[in-house]
C-alpha cells in the first residue's frame, strides 16, 4: 500500500459534504478515497445494497437441491452475477 503523508485541505458547506459523504458511501469508500479517485480522473462505481447478494447467496443454497449439473450450472450464473455486480470480469 501507498504510504500517504500529505494532507490536503478543502473547505465545503456542510451540505457538499453531507452530499460527497453520500456518494462516496454508495460506492463502498470511505470518503478520502472517493474524493481521491474523483481528483485523479477515475468515476467509481456504487455497490449494490447488501440484499442483492443475500438474494444471490439464497438462489445458490436452492441450488444444492438440484442435480449437480444443474446446481453447478445455476452456481456458475450467480457467480457471473456477482462479478457484474462489483465490477469483475
């Protein structure tokens, strides 16, 4: 990991920041790190709420009452999902 040492400091009314706090939490970061990756360019994703992957997680539990092959295959969609879901390949 990058070892940061250098602050920067920026004033916002409290509604920016309520705001950026927002967004930054919809994508999963904290807020230094979206606000680093907005400067350097980047536009981070937002996650999905954690009931999506519940919902996910239940569909592969039912999947372990089918045959193998089916639950392998049904496996194999929820993964692909999932990937989709957090940016993956």
């Amino acid at each position: 990991m990058r070892k940061r040492s250098v602050g920067i400091n920026v004033r916002v009314s409290v509604t920016e920041k309520r705001k950026m706090t927002l967004m930054a939490k919809r994508c999963g970061l904290s807020l230094s790190e979206y606000l680093r990756q907005r400067a350097l360019g980047y536009e981070p994703g937002g996650h999905p709420p954690t009931e999506v992957f519940d919902v996910l997680d239940k569909i592969d539990e039912m999947a372990e009452n089918c045959s193998a092959r089916e639950g392998a295959a049904i496996n194999a969609k929820t993964d692909r999902i999932r990937d989709l879901l957090i940016g993956g390949n």
